[in-house]
C-alpha cells in the first residue's frame, strides 16, 4: 500500500476535552467525548464499529488508526468482495511456479534454478496531480520497498504513466514534474528502468494515472515474509526519521475525489529521499545476508498504524510499541500523528534479542538512524504507549484486516448499449495510395503511437549492467544469473478505451497484450501482476466497470494458465464529475532460461522474410486511427482469443529458443502499420510490404490490413535458412502464417515500401515520430 | 593478475558494473569501503559513478571528504592509476586531482544515450589501448556533466593534450550536456589520473551495452580496463 498523503484534519490528541493525553482509561471514563471520525473519513457505522469492537469509544490515537486503515486505499473494502475471484481462479497448476500469492507485500516467482523473482505494480496517482515530481517520486520509492520487504534486491522498475491531451496547457506541467521524478528517484537508487508506458487522453486530464512497477530478485531461501512472530523479539524502527507528512493522507487523499472547492493539498504530499532509500536498500540486504532479521515491513501508507498492525496480525497476534521512542523530524508531534505520518524510506524489523547488537551494527555501518521501539507479544492485543500510558490498545486483525467491506451498488450503465452500437467501420477510410500514406504519418506523429524517447531518455536504462532489452523493445529484459544467463522479461500494458467500451474485455486484452509481448521477446510468460485504476466506486457506472475488469482479467489468467500475485486498486480517479476510462494495467513475467536468445522487435538483415502470425479482422473499433483520424470512440474493442494467444505464444517461445526469427514486434495499437514502421525505426532498416495475399484470405481492405487492431498477432522476421523450418513448425501448429513482406537495405536510403500503395523514407518516419514529444514538452 | 580497487560510497551505484569490468578485463576487482583509510594495496583504483550522498550539495564534494580519499590523494599523486567515472570524475575535480568542475546540463534534464567520443590522448595509463582519434560509443547518462574550466585552464588542457576524451557532435548539433569545448574526459599531466562522464563500465559486455543501432559491438569502453591492467603487467 502506498498512495499516501496529506493533512487536512488533524486528530485532536487530546480527544476534544482539553489538554490532558486520551489515553485507553480516559476513553473508557468519558464515552461521551466529541471525536472527529467524520472529518477523518470515516462513516457513522464504521465508527459505531469501532465501539463495538474496542467495547468503548476509541483514543484519538485508535481513531487515527482505525480511519487510516479503514481508507478505501489500505482496507479495499468497496474492491474486496470482486477481488476474492484473483485467489478463486487461481488452479493448482497455476500455482506450479508461485512461492508467494496475494496478499503479502508482493508475490514471488520460482524462475528455477534455485532462483525467484518478485514484482509488482503499485499506484501513486492522486499525489501525483497535486505534486508531481514528489508524487511520482515517492511512487517508485514505495513499490522498491515492497519489493526489498520480501528480502530481494530490486533490479529494475517501470513506470506506466497517463496524463491529459498532450496540447492542454496543464499537461506539460504534470509531464516536467512526473517524468523528473520517476527519474530523479529511480536513477538516484540505481535501478534500471526498462519500460512502461506513455499514454496521453483527455480523461486523464485532471487525474493523471502515475503508476509504478519494480522487479527483484532473490535466491529461494532469501525469502522472508514481514510477519512478529516470537514474543520478546524486538520491533525495530530504522531509517528515515518521522515527520509531519502524509498525515490522513491515506485516508483524505487517496480515497476522495478532487474537489475545486476543497483547501490546498501540495504542502503535504511526502518528500522523497532517494539518496536515504539507497542506504536503506543496502542496509536491509546486508541485515537479510547476517541472518539477523526475523522479518521487515516497509512502512507506505498509513505509516506506523499499518506497520505495527499488519506484522502483528501475520504473526502471534501481540506487539507493544513505546510510540515516544519514535525519532522525529519535528519533536511537537503528538502520538496520533506519529502513528499516521507516512514519511518515505523507513522499514520496521522484527529482530531476535540475541541478534539485536549485530543488528545495531550493520545499521551504524550505513549510518542509519534506528530505534527500539518494543516487542513481540502473545498477549493478541497492539498496545502502544506514549511516556508509559497506554493510547492504544486493540486487537491488531481489527485495525489490519477486518475493516468494512461494502458490496458496492453496480449496474451495467444504460449508456453502453448505444456506445458500443456506435462502430468505427461506418467511418470513412482512405482508399488511395497517397491517402493511406498521410494517415500512416498521422498516426506515426500521433501523441501514443509517437517515440518516447525525450521520457525514456531521462531514464537510466543500463545501471547494474543487466539490461538485455528496453524500450522500444515489446518487453524489458534483465539478466539474473550471470553464469548462465537466465533472466526475466516483464511487459505492462492497459487500453482505457478498450475498457471503456467493454471493461471485461478490455481487462482480458491488457493480459493478452502483456502476455504475448513477453513471448514476443522469447520469454515464458509465468505470472500476473495488476494495478487497477477506476473512477469512484459509488457510481454504480464504474463499480460495474470494475466488477467486469476484475472478472475478465481472473477469467483470462485462468485460460492463460498465469496466476494473478499482488497489485493495487485505486478508485476515485476523475476529472471533474467524468470518472477516467478503465484502466487496469496488467504486467506480465516471463522467464528465458538464456537472455542471450531474446528476440529484438527490429529487423536488421535485409532479404529475411517478415511473416505476419494471426489472423486480421475489421477491427477498428476503438482504435489509434479511429481516435486520429475521427476523434471517435465507440463500438467493440477488438476479439479477445486467449487460445490463439496462448498458442501464438508457444510458437514464438520455442522459435526464439531455437533461433527460428531474428525479430518478432507484436502488433497492437496502430496495428499493422504501426509494427512494421517500429520495425524499421528500431535499427534503421527498410522493408518492403505487400497487402494483397493478406486482403484476400482474410477478406479486408487496404485500410483494415495497415491499422486493425485485432489480436494474436505478430510480425517477425525470418532468416531465409531458417524459413522452411519455421514455416513447417507454423502449420504444424495450425498457426496462422503469412508471408507480407521482405526486409530491405539500411542507411541513407532506407524506406518502407507498401507495394502498389506508397513509400516513405524511414528518415521522413523517424523525423514524424521523434518530433512530437520533443515539441509539446521541449529538447 | 592487476588487483583494482572500486570504492563504494553511500549513493555509489555503478560500483558493480566497476568491478565486472576489472573481471572482464582479467583483472581482480578489490571493493574498497568509503569509511576506511586503506586501499589494500591495489595497483589501481576506480572510482565508480553513482549519486554519492545523494549529490544534494555539489556533487562529489562530500564524498571527496571520505576516508578513503585521503590514501587515495597521496597515491595518485605518487602515480597510482586511479579512474573516475561520471560521479567519480566529480568526486576527482572536488579532491582537486583534476582541473575544472561538472555542472548541471545546459538542457536542465537528465540524458540516457548511447554516446560517440573521439579518443584525444591514448598515452594514459587508462586509454593507450586506443588509437589516437579513435571513435568509440559508450552509454553517457548525467544530470550534471557539463564541464567547466576558466579560458585559461581549457586552453592549457588543449595545450598539454589533457583533454582525454571528447564528445563526436554531429554537424550542426550541440553536445549532450553543455560541456566546454565538447570535453568528455580530462587527465592529468602524469596520464595517471583518468575523469571522464561517460560510462565504459557499461560497454564491456556485448548485448548489455550500447545498442547494435550504434553499428558497435557494444564491447568499446573495455579497453579502458585492459589498458591499466596491461600497463600494470609491463
């Protein structure tokens, strides 16, 4: 959990009556106190609740608690009932390769080998609109801690941003700040950042969607779990010092709309201290590596309320914390605001007396600030003191796990039948060469189809010198063991508009996307990570929206055969009263027991062959050049076939093992057109096309060929030795193969020829696709 | 077999890659630690890129202050070859073992790229492997890499053939982060001090470095390595 931040209401430590603590006897004396639960975001029945439970009125410091806990952010308690489906579908044999599921800080992989990899995708988005640079910032920093709790080290991340339409006056502002901070962050811990995604559409405008991946690696018996278990084991605080940040923001701003009216937010989005979370990696793995460590939680959002509460829940039950032992940044602190700050790059370890000197070593070595603050209990109650009174004195599942859960109103909107009635195939398409080659420019030049290099190039893509493939690639690729080569490759991908127009498919198209981009570069795809990103969950609309992602997305893992491991929901994305489309990203992990055998996504032998794998319908619904060319947006996405994904990426698997293709780039947004034109740019080499074999057997037009979005399909380039063999394995499988074209010279004189059609230099593309991020945002 | 030294620093990040390099090159990497006063007796030393100290005050001026460097200035100054790379080249122009100082890019943004130099001096101790004006492409990524002298300082730079290594700027372009006179890498007037921005360590591998799309096999900055090893032998 990491969206955080922010101070607007501020519990009253002194529970409204005057200046003396609210402690645990207080409460009990005087049940009739005024407490500001409202204010704090939380209902009456969730307080009345919390009476219930506690079989008195709350302390102001159990209030905070609760209300940052019980956020929709920490609790889900409006996506829980839908989510249970990830851990229902999920089969025994999906569960072949997964160590750790749903439900810990990230879910962990076995890649072989004695091997695991972790990963996870995690969302920072609301703090992002209001601070960039610090919001995107702080994003990275929290899905690395979630990453280095289960006790590996971090070795890449991506970042899957969406902002406003690139010519809005606001977007540039959003774009500096959230690309400088992925960057500053990322850069500055020394990870190498290996793709994601850039997507630019009005919906997004006022509530970009910054979310953030990271990916690390451990050996199987480095896996640790964060759980306090063994009384009299100490809790340990180290790290960065606490500080008035992040207060309530849990709950204020992670889980409320943006509201014109509301007060200013930007002096309380979090800090981040790359430099402090550096140390703290590095502290973290040498404590992991001493065996001095029982386990580590990263503390994120809802800060020392979620900390104590989890690990004493995942383990006997009992913790006692002396909050006054807490180092500060600001000594006027009061206990309820200790217990919610939610300052970055801090973690809580749970340490064996017997180890703890050593411990204290190995953190004086980095220079890193620790304190004591107690103990493991068995006593089933998280008590907190403040100078020796107690303030807080629950059972720790209450606060961590039995929060609310709603079974929010849904309905499937009475909009989506005349949206998805409206088709993109009545719209006029171009039927001349000269035609066909101006709109394949527009939609080169266009804002989501145009190169991210001005983002990508802020990035540091070769840190720790593992970086097998990135962006521009299908999917990034890193190295993990460098004796034998075995790595990972990991893509992410969501269509808002897809979801829009059929959420259940739009989910199961982000997966398949995803899927078959990993394969694309020769990987076996083994696992799912989500972050799904919704509008509020109290418009029955959009609950339906989520209802039907969640369930298209189980229901493709389930056929795909690849488990869903952790993720993030974050709901309450609008501009104004329009809720965002729907956008869950969906990340994918593959293995390739060689990275020296990935596929690249460009062609750089002239006279291979370029075969199109799949099959092409009219299916433009939806799509790029429906959104260029008419600004339209209606009908059904594209045909989700999880069968011809699946077997599309077996046959690519095994033709990157047995060096059957050169390069293989999937086609998706933009479509054909689209593919063989990143074909090109990607090593500058030119091919040439022909349509009409395809137009035949699959019955369309010109225009359907070069910019149908359909599904399960793949251009790759194959060496003229290798052609019989990878043509026999094609029909073998009953995969459908089709010879379109040839690749051509590099250099100077480079083109992508479409016979019969149109030429265009590859240097006119490039100069189409480099242009328009460099002149919205700058050099 | 040539041991060198890679110093670790709160914030090093490329001190990794560093010692790979060593490997790959056939020598011993020795990681040396920021906060002891002992070089180990290393034939040679790198000091690796990275965000020392997070690189919140200038960068390289409080690690210059770290235990390690004081050993470290007295042996460069004996002739102790001793590489700085990206932050370590800033790390060597605050110790004052070089001339000049590393400021932020002209363009205010972070650059990632495959980047083409032009070898100006192959008689040091870290680039006699090279031929005189010999290109190569090795990955460049800095946020504060323009260099900076005063007029005088640059011209006795060119004067005395210090200027190690220079940025190849297509015609009509300017170089990636602003530096003075296109200079990418500066030495001493011994040949054993070495600061450079770019980043060879990340070239000494084919497949995790450059990219094919440079026409390189992605191996250039190895000879980095090679060449102060070979040195050590001979």
């Amino acid at each position: 959990m990491a969206e955080p931040t922010t101070a607007t209401a501020r519990p009253d430590a002194t529970g409204g009556s005057g200046g003396a603590l609210d402690t645990v006897e207080r409460a009990a004396a005087t049940p009739d106190v005024a407490q500001p639960w409202r204010e704090l975001g939380l209902r009456e029945e969730e307080h009345a609740r919390i009476r219930e439970i506690l079989g008195r009125r709350p302390t102001s410091a159990e209030l905070a608690m609760y209300s940052v806990m019980w956020s929709e952010h920490c609790s889900y308690k409006s996506s829980k009932v839908h989510l249970r489906q990830f851990g229902e579908k999920t089969t025994e044999a999906m569960r072949e390769h997964l160590m750790v599921g749903i439900g810990e800080n990230a879910g962990v992989v076995d890649i072989g080998d004695g091997w695991a990899v972790t990963f996870k995708v995690e969302s920072h988005n609301h703090p992002s609109f209001v601070e960039p640079h610090q919001g995107a910032a702080t994003g990275v920093g929290g899905i690395v801690r979630d990453i280095l709790a289960m006790g590996a080290r971090p070795v890449a991340v991506m970042d899957q941003l969406r902002f406003g339409a690139v010519d809005h006056p606001d977007t540039a502002r959003v774009v500096h700040g959230v690309v400088a901070g992925v960057g500053g962050y990322g850069n500055c811990l020394g990870l190498p950042n290996i793709g994601g995604e850039v997507v630019f559409d009005a919906v997004y405008q006022g509530n970009p969607l910054v979310n953030a991946l990271a990916v690390g690696v451990m050996r199987h018996e480095d896996l640790h779990l964060a759980n306090a278990t063994g009384a009299g084991n100490k809790v340990v605080l180290f790290g960065a010092r606490t500080g008035g940040d992040g207060i309530g923001g849990v709950s204020v701003l992670a889980s409320e709309t943006f509201d014109a009216t509301g007060p200013a937010k930007r002096p309380s989005v979090q800090v981040g201290d790359p430099f402090a979370e550096k140390v703290l990696i590095e502290c973290c793995l040498e404590l992991f590596r001493a065996g001095v460590v029982e386990g580590i939680q990263d503390l994120g959002g809802a800060g020392l309320s979620c900390a104590t509460s989890e690990l004493a829940s995942a383990g006997d039950g009992g913790m006692h914390v002396e909050l006054d032992r807490v180092l500060l940044r600001d000594p006027s602190l009061s206990p309820e605001e200790i217990l919610m700050s939610e300052s970055q790059e801090r973690m809580m370890a749970v340490v064996r007396p017997e180890h703890l000197e050593r411990f204290l070593e190995v953190v004086r070595r980095w220079d890193v600030e620790t304190s004591v603050l107690g103990e493991v209990t068995d006593t089933g109650r998280l008590v907190v003191t403040w100078h020796g009174e107690v303030v807080v004195d629950v059972p720790p599942r209450t606060v961590a796990h039995d929060g609310p859960v709603y079974e929010r109103p849904y309905a499937r909107p009475s909009w989506q039948d005349a949206l998805q009635a409206d088709s993109a195939a009545a719209l006029a398409r171009p039927t001349s060469g000269e035609d066909l080659r101006a709109t394949l420019l527009r939609l080169v030049g266009s804002p989501n189809l145009a190169d991210k290099g001005w983002v990508t190039d802020q990035y540091d893509r070769y840190v720790l010198g593992n970086t097998a493939l990135a962006t521009p690639d299908d999917a990034g690729v890193v190295r993990v063991d460098e004796a034998t080569g075995l790595g990972v490759a990991v893509s992410t991908d969501a269509n808002g508009r897809y979801g829009y127009l059929d959420p259940y498919a739009g989910a199961q198209l982000a997966l398949a996307e995803a899927y078959r981009n990993v394969a694309t570069v020769g990987a076996r795809p083994l696992a799912v990570t989500d972050c799904l990103n919704f509008g509020s969950p109290e418009d029955p609309d959009v609950m339906w929206q989520f209802s039907e992602a969640v369930t298209g997305l189980a229901d493709a893992c389930q056929v795909l055969g690849v488990p869903v491991t952790g993720g993030n929901v974050s709901l309450y994305n609008s501009t104004a009263d329009t809720p965002i489309h729907p956008t869950p990203v969906v990340g994918v992990l593959g293995v390739l027991d060689d990275v020296a055998r990935r596929t690249p996504s460009g062609w750089r032998a002239p006279g291979q062959a370029l075969y199109l794998l799949g099959t092409t319908r009219l299916e433009l619904d939806g799509s790029a050049w429906a959104e260029v060319e008419h600004g339209h947006l209606g009908g059904r996405p594209p045909a989700v076939d999880l069968e011809a994904e699946r077997l599309l990426g077996d046959v690519l698997v095994n033709a990157s093992r047995d060096g059957l293709v050169d390069a293989a780039h999937d086609l998706s947004e933009g479509g054909l057109a689209q593919a063989v034109v990143e074909g090109c740019l990607r090593y500058g080499v030119g091919a040439r096309v022909w349509l009409d074999e395809l137009c035949e057997r699959d019955g369309v037009d010109a225009t359907t060929a070069l910019f149908s979005e359909s599904t399960a399909r793949v251009l790759v380039s194959v060496p003229r030795s290798e052609e019989v063999r990878f043509t026999d394995v094609c029909s073998a499988r009953r995969q459908p193969a089709l010879r379109v074209g040839v690749v051509d010279e590099p250099g100077e004189a480079a083109a992508l020829d479409v016979q019969g059609l149109f030429t265009v230099p590859v240097a006119e593309l490039r100069a189409a696709s480099t242009a328009t991020l460099r002149e919205a945002f700058g050099a | 077999m040539g041991r060198v030294g890679v110093v670790t620093f709160p914030g090093s990040l490329d001190d990794g890659d560093a010692a790979r390099a060593v490997r790959l090159a056939g020598g011993e990497p020795v990681r040396l630690w920021h906060g002891d006063a002992d070089l180990k007796g290393v034939d040679a030393v790198v000091l690796p890129g990275g965000f020392s100290y997070g690189d919140y005050l200038r960068c390289g001026a409080i690690a210059r202050f770290a235990p390690v460097m004081e050993p470290l200035v007295d042996a460069a100054r004996g002739g102790l070859p001793v590489l700085g790379i990206c932050n370590g080249f800033q790390v060597l122009c605050e110790a004052h073992l070089l001339p000049g100082a590393l400021v932020r890019n002209d363009h205010r943004t972070f650059v990632c790229t495959d980047q083409r130099l032009r070898v100006e001096n192959a008689a040091t101790a870290w680039t006699h492997e090279y031929a005189s004006g010999e290109e190569v492409v090795v990955p460049l990524k800095n946020g504060e890499g323009g260099y900076l002298a005063d007029e005088a300082t640059l011209d006795r730079l060119e004067g005395e053939g210090l200027v190690a290594l220079r940025y190849v700027v297509p015609e009509g372009g300017r170089n990636p982060n602003g530096s003075a006179r296109d200079i990418a890498g500066v030495a001493n007037a011994a040949g054993n001090v070495v600061g450079l921005m770019p980043h060879p360590e990340h070239a000494v591998e084919a497949g995790y470095g450059p990219d094919p799309r440079t026409g390189t096999a992605g191996t250039d900055g190895l000879r980095f390595f090679s060449s102060v090893l070979r040195q050590l032998v001979s």
